[in-house]
C-alpha cells in the first residue's frame, strides 16, 4: 500500500518558518483526517518533491518539455552540499526564457523550500483551491500545496 502526504510549502521559497505553523499543521491534519501530521524545518533550501506521482516538468513561458538531463544539470549547479540549494537564474533551451528551478511547471507540483508541513493521509487526492486558501488564512502568507506519494 501507498504512503500519501498532503504537504504544504510557502509559495516564496525563501520564507521562514512562521510562528502559524503549528496551527497550519493542525488544520492539514484535520483536513486530511490525519493523526500523524508534522512540521519540518530544514533551515536551508530543499526539493519538496511528489514522489512516485511524478509525470514530467514543462518551461513556464512555451510550455515545451524540459529534459531530464536538463533539470538534472541545473540541479546539480544550484546545489550548494551543506548550505542546500540556491536557485540560480537559468535560461531554457526551448525560447530562451531566464527561469529558476522554482518556477519551472512541475506536473504534478513540486518545489523548494526552507520547510514544509505535512499530513499523512489514505490517499484522498490533492488540497482543492478552497482548502488551500483556508491553510492560507491560519498560516498568514501564501502556500503551494503538493500532494506526495510513495
Ligand atoms: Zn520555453
């Protein structure tokens, strides 16, 4: 059987933990109608990925595929070992648009963050708009909401 997470990232990347995010988590958790629901501060920049729901990442301007060799070179230049990422300015191959890892298409959603809160559910499928704006509301800053599954 699967592992599902509901997870939730401060849509700008370099955010700080705030002092909501206890209340966030609860609030996942009784959303996701979750028992085990946490939050996790790496202090430094992370990939918050989807896990096995993974399909694919498209260039924000002309929506053309970005290649994995690609993506995998631009990770490797923005990771900086212990310090964790830092998100260089990158130029797509497709029509030459300056992007970060951060705001490239990923399908389904993914992104980077200093922290992330998360709860463990039975696979109920993604936070609808609705429930994100609601996390919005208690965690007081804008959030991207990532459904992960492994
Ligand atoms: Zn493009």
């Amino acid at each position: 059987m699967s592992d599902h997470f509901l997870v939730v990232i401060p849509a700008d990347p370099e955010a700080l933990l705030p002092e909501s995010a206890v209340n966030v988590r609860n609030t996942l958790a009784a959303i996701g109608g979750s028992r085990e629901a946490r939050v996790k501060d790496y202090g430094k920049l992370q990939f918050i990925d989807c896990g096995e729901m993974f399909e694919g990442i498209a260039c924000p301007a002309c929506e053309a595929a970005i290649t994995t060799e690609q993506w995998h070179a631009w990770m490797d230049s923005d990771w900086h070992g212990e310090d964790g990422f830092h998100l260089h300015r990158h130029t797509t191959p497709c029509c030459a648009v300056d992007v970060s890892l951060n705001t490239l298409n990923y399908l389904p959603h993914q992104g980077f963050a200093r922290w992330f809160i998360s709860a463990r559910n039975a696979g109920r499928g993604p936070l609808t708009t609705d429930e994100v704006r609601d996390l919005e509301r208690v965690a007081g800053i804008s959030l991207r909401a990532i459904a992960q599954m492994y």
